[in-house]
C-alpha cells in the first residue's frame, strides 16, 4: 500500500524504502522470530534425548556383544563339523580292506553312506594312490567347500578323505562379521552420534525458524508496512495534502478497510474544500454582479426617460416637417438607445438574479420523478429540442429544492440547446443511481467542451458564446453544490459534451 | 604402559599419515593414565636412514588373543617417533596400521601391513596368536627418516600403540549407515533421510583412540644409533 500520489519518484528511493524497516515492523518482526524459536531450545533437548533413546534402542550392549561373538560361534560350528568329519575319516579308515581292490569298492560305498563325504583316496607311503572313489553326484546342498580329513594309516599310509562344507556359512559368516564390526563402530561413536543428529537437528530446525521468519517478517511486512503507508499519508493530509491517496490493495482486511476509509475521508474533506472555495467564490462574484447591476440599473431609467422625452418633444415640435432627415436619424438613434438599454437590462437582471440566488430549501423528492414533472411543465424544452430520458433506476430519492433544480436543468438544457445551434437540438437526460449518489445526466451533440476549459466552465462570466453572460454554469455549479452535491463536465459517448450532478441519496 | 580399554573394530585405511601420526604422537595421554612404559629398542643407520628395531611386546599382553582371535578384523596402529629432549613434536615418526582377521575356518592369523611405503599393505598369514605376537612386538626395521633430522642434543623414542583406534575408513562407513541405515544392513530399497544425511554430513572424528599404549625409551643421543 503506496501513496498513490505524490510519492518520491527513482528506483534508488524505492530500494531504499524497500530496506527501511520501520519500529512497528521490527517489533513484529522481532516477535515473530522469537515465536518462532522459543520451542527450538526444547526441540532440540528433546531431540538430544529422542536420538540418546534410540541409540540405546538400537545398540543394545548384549546385542552388540552377541553380535560380536557370532564369528566365533561359526568358528565352533567349524569345529565341530571338522571333528565330526575327522571322526567319520577316522571310522571309514577302520574299515579299509587291506586289497586294493576291495578297498576301492569299500571307499565307493562309504563315499556313498558317509554324509558330506565327496572324496576318499588310500595314499600310500609313496604317494601313490591304491585306491580312490569320489562322488560324481553334485554336491548335497548346492555350493560347498572343501573340508579334507586325513588318517594315517599303519605303515605310513594315509585315508584322505574330502568332505563338503556349505559355503552359505561362509557368506553368513562374511556378512554377520560385517554387521557385527558396522555395530560395534556406530557403537564407539554413539556419543559422537548423537551430538551429530543434534547438530543436523538443530541445522535443520534453525533453517526452518529462518524460513518461517523469513515468512513471518515478509508477512508483517505487508501489514505494516501498509499500516505506515497510512501513517505517512496522514501525516500528509495534516499537511495539507488532500491529493493524497493510499492504495488499498486487494485485501478484505482491517487495514485495508482503514484505508478505504482514510481515502473516503480525504476525498469528502477535498470535495467539501473545493466546495466551499468554489462557494466562497461564488458569493465574491455574487457581490459584484449585484453593485454591477446596481451601478448599471440605476443610470438606465434616466437614460430612458431623457430619450422618451427628447423623442416626444421631437415628434411634436414643428421642426420635425422641416428636417425629416434629423428625424429620421433620431429615430434610428432612439432605436439603438432602446435596443442597449434593453440590453443592459437584461444583463443587469441576469446579474440581480445572480445575486439574489436564494438559500436552497431542500424537500424529499425523486429525481427520476422531478425530471418527469420538469419535461412535463416545460414545453419550451421540448419545442427547442428532442428530448430523451433514460431512468436506470427505479427509486432515486434525494433533497432538492424544485425551483432552484428546476432552474438548474433549464440552464443545462438552453445550453445543449445553444451547442447545437443552427440545427436543432438532442438532449439525452440520464437518472441513474451510483453508490450513494443519485446521478443526472444532461448530455449534447454539440461540440462538446475542450477538455482545457472543463474546470472554468463553471466560474462566472466565463463564456464560448458570443451573447452570453457567463452566468448560466456558475449559478448550476453553485445550486448542485448547496445540495451537498457536484458537478462535471467530459465528454459524450457518441459526441457531445455531457453533463452529471450527482446529488446525496437520502 | 596403561590399557584401557579393548574393542575389536573394522578395518583401516592406511592411517599412518605423517601428519596424523604426529598429531597422535604429540596428543596428552588420558587423564587418570600411568608414565608410558619403557621402550626397549636399537637404533642403527643404514645407507642414511635411522632404522629401529622395536620391543612392544608389553603392549601385546597374552589377554589380547581373546580380543584379536574374535573373527572380526582388528586394527593396531604402531606410530613411533623421535622426539627431542624437553619436547613434545616430533622430529621423525613413522607410522603403520597392522589390519588382523583371525580365519575361524582356517584358524589362523591373516595379517595385513600397511604404511607410507606399501600403502596397497603386505599381506602374510600367521598360524598362531604366539606367532602374531611376536610379530607385532618386534617390530623390525622401521624407518624413522634421514639421519640428518636426529636431534643432536639428545632425544628419545616413543612408541604409541593403538588397539583398534578410529579409523577413516570406520567413519565413512558410520556415516554412510546413519545416512542410509537399510543399506547397512542389506535391505532391499533402502533410502535415505535428510536428517540421516545431515547427522551423517555433521559426524565428526572423536578423539584418538582411548584404548593406546604408550613406550618410550630413555634418553638418547646421536652416538647411540650406530653407523651413523
């Protein structure tokens, strides 16, 4: 929200006032960050102890020492099957026949009884092998790995014997080891752990106190800073600036109601201003057009008189038959006497009648209905003239004084007359209802008025037209205003000048 | 010599860094903690070099076989350092991590060295704790550095041993298991928290590892280290 008028203009004025932050911006600012926070210092104790709860959870010291005692279980595991295997080399070596072809036969059998034996060879003292067998089947479960087993036999042979071992215990064990050493590390680093996820905690939360700062500050700033928009405009207005504006922006809320408000205000205190400085003009105008008509009226009926009786003498003297050529000139002369005389007249009764503008006497009427009743008792309006109306409302309920707004629409009427002169006259009169304003329309298809000389249009003896007194708009101007209303002049759709009173609804 | 305490861990990126060591090397034994023990060592020169030859047999007590022979890998970090008399920087180090996986099929010791000189580690298979043992304390030609940088007025070498220390290598793997815990464990579809990756970004290094022993030899000078 900016002062809409007025406002310091360059870019470097707007960065700068981008970055000033004013007391009432800071202190919501600063509270909104300390809201913000506050619950921090407790999240992150919390956050300490949830992480401290969870390492304990998760590192249990008899899961983490049974973890740690899984390789040497697999080790008792090997142990075991290596003396089973031994203790099965060792029964298979008992039952060897001394032949060796019977021992080959006898080997085959017990390659084939013997679990997890693949292989058994008598090797004798030579190295040489008297008698072997070997499992040609694939191995019992799969993958395995080889599990020798020698027995010395008498006279320095030897039973080899090959057993099968599962490989997956290997892999178990490479994998358990893994996990068991990955434990005890996080482990040693529990602590360590901890202050860590703290840390991150606490980086994270702050991140997210700045953002939501960060959000709250340009929030706040959005309040206040429109807030001390409105300030600053006020300031203004004490100043005397009733050009100011404030622009409400799009928001329903309080502050922007205030600013419509604070924008409603200054534009009734600028209306009534130029309503009472355009008033208090009227009236100076108004004391002169009364001495004027004064100093004008009284010489006029002694000039008249004097003629009359210069006239009359004439027209009985004897002379007149002698120089018919003077009477003729005195004729002629006693017709331009007249004809000024009467001009004066008028003017000095245009000025009296300018002068003598009575006090509005306003009484409940409707304007729509005020217009019918004026179109129906002025004939001269419609003789002069097409008139159309247009009502966009029903109801338009306002004060007026009859007579004076009477006068008032017969002075814009004579003008749009007077504007389409040689040919005749359209008037499109228009009452419609706008806010709390109801709003007549007189509009013409004249020239229009040039937009330079809207504004003086309406100040006395201001005039376009050769025979006018300048009067006509000024006394409207001064009528519509004593009904609280106003006046303006622009441009007809269509061509044409256009005039629209906007008078209080009541 | 103090032992506080011993916890087998994962394996270890070479961690023998001159500056790491030299930051474990100048790190205040813990509070609470005894006089480091005595060093037995020779020092000898060879082809410009200072070469020792260590005894950290007290820092291998016969209890530790419990701890190292558990099937998981287990990670001894060896730094040890010329320090001048009345300092506290070292003026030569060297540093090795010593990687052990007892085979609880094969039963016995896969070993694997590693220091700025073979970072890629030397691998060999010990078939008994006693042989691992020995291995580990006599510690054999170590090179400390030129002989030039021997501090002539006097020294004395310090040994830090460290039984499953932190590693680099430990820590990445925590951080990519708080950053993406299903993974961790193999499940299917894992994801990732941006809270997990944010602990995971802010998971910092401890201390060194508390679980250090400390040897230091007596006072040296530059005559001791023959062939100089």
């Amino acid at each position: 929200m900016t002062p809409a008028s007025g406002a310091p203009a360059g870019g470097w004025r707007r960065a700068v006032g981008l970055l000033r932050v004013s007391r009432f911006e800071l202190k919501i600012s600063a509270a909104l960050v300390l809201a913000a926070t506050l619950p921090l210092v407790g999240a992150l104790f919390l956050a300490g102890r949830v992480a401290e709860e969870n390492l304990a959870l998760g590192l249990d010291p008899r899961v983490v020492a049974r973890l740690a005692t899984v390789p040497a279980l697999y080790g008792d595991l090997f142990q075991a099957r290596k003396r089973l295997y031994a203790e099965q080399a060792r029964a298979v070596a008992r039952g060897l026949p001394p032949d060796a072809a019977r021992a080959s036969r006898y080997l085959a059998a017990a390659v084939e009884r013997v679990p997890h034996l693949r292989r058994a060879a008598w090797v004798r003292k030579d190295g040489a092998v008297a008698a072997e067998a070997e499992d040609p089947g694939p191995p019992a479960e799969g993958q395995w790995r080889e599990a020798p087993a020698r027995v010395e036999l008498p006279g320095g042979d030897r039973l080899d014997c090959t057993f099968e071992i599962e490989a997956r215990f290997f892999a178990e064990l490479d994998e358990a080891r893994e996990l068991a050493e990955l434990v005890q590390g996080v482990d040693a680093l529990r602590a360590e752990i901890r202050r860590s996820y703290v840390r991150a905690f606490g980086a994270l939360l702050v991140a997210m106190a700045v953002v939501a700062a960060g959000i709250g500050i340009l929030l706040a700033r959005r309040t206040t800073r429109r807030v001390s928009d409105l300030v600053g405009a006020v300031r203004r207005l004490a100043a005397g600036d009733l050009a100011v504006q404030v622009d409400p922006g799009r928001s329903t809320d309080e502050v922007a109601g205030l600013a419509r408000a604070f924008n409603a205000m200054v534009r009734e205190v600028r209306e009534s201003r130029d309503r009472i400085v355009y008033l208090e003009k009227i009236s100076g105008w108004q004391e002169v057009a009364r001495r004027l008509a004064h100093e004008i009226k009284n010489p006029l009926t002694p000039m008249k008189l004097a003629f009359q009786q210069l006239d009359a003498r004439w027209r009985s003297s004897a002379a007149k038959d002698v120089d018919p050529e003077f009477g003729r000139l005195l004729g002629e002369a006693g017709e331009i006497v007249r004809d000024e005389i009467g001009t004066l007249q008028r003017l000095v009764d245009e000025f009296s009648g300018f002068a003598k503008l009575p006090e509005v006497k306003p009484e409940p009427a409707d304007l729509g209905e005020f217009v019918d009743d004026f179109l129906r008792t002025s004939p001269q309006v419609r003789e002069g003239a097409d008139v159309e109306l247009v009502k966009a409302s029903d109801r338009t309920p306002v004060a007026l004084d009859r007579a004076l707004m009477r006068r008032v629409l017969a002075n814009l009427c004579a003008n749009a007359v007077e504007a389409a002169r040689p040919g005749r006259a359209r008037i499109h009169l228009g009452v419609a209802r706008a806010r709390d304003r109801a709003v007549l329309t007189v509009g013409d298809e004249g020239p229009g008025i040039d937009r330079a000389q809207r504004e003086r249009v309406f100040d006395p003896y201001f005039t376009t037209k050769q025979s006018g007194t300048g009067l006509g708009l000024a006394i409207v101007k001064k009528i519509v205003l004593q009904h609280g209303g106003e006046i303006q002049v622009g441009d007809r759709p269509g061509g044409g000048a256009v005039f629209s009173l906007a008078l209080p609804l009541t | 010599m103090r032992r506080v305490r011993s916890r087998p861990r994962a394996p270890a990126r070479l961690t023998a860094a001159a500056a790491l060591a030299a930051l474990a090397l100048a790190a205040p034994p813990a509070a609470g903690s005894d006089a480091p023990g005595t060093l037995p060592l020779q020092l000898a020169a060879r082809g410009g070099r200072v070469v020792a030859t260590v005894d950290l047999a007290t820092a291998f007590p016969a209890s530790l076989e419990h701890e190292l022979a558990n099937g998981l890998t287990n990670v001894i970090a060896i730094y040890v350092a010329v320090i001048p008399a009345g300092g506290r920087q070292p003026a030569m180090l060297y540093g090795r991590v010593v990687e052990i996986l007892f085979d609880v099929w094969d039963e016995k010791y896969q070993v694997t060295v590693k220091d700025p000189y073979v970072p890629q580690g030397v691998r060999l298979v010990l078939p008994t704790f006693a042989a691992l043992r020995g291995f580990l304390s006599q510690e054999r030609g170590l090179d400390l550095g030129p002989v030039s940088l021997l501090p002539g007025d006097g020294f004395f070498v310090e040994a830090r041993v460290e039984v499953n220390p932190l590693s680099k290598e430990q820590l990445e793997r925590t951080r990519e298991f708080i950053a993406n815990p299903a993974a961790g464990t193999r499940a299917q579809g894992g994801s990732r928290s941006m809270l997990g990756a944010m602990a995971s970004f802010l998971l910092r290094e401890p201390d060194a590892g508390a679980d250090v022993t400390l040897l230091r030899s007596g006072p040296l000078g530059p005559r001791e280290v023959p062939g100089r």
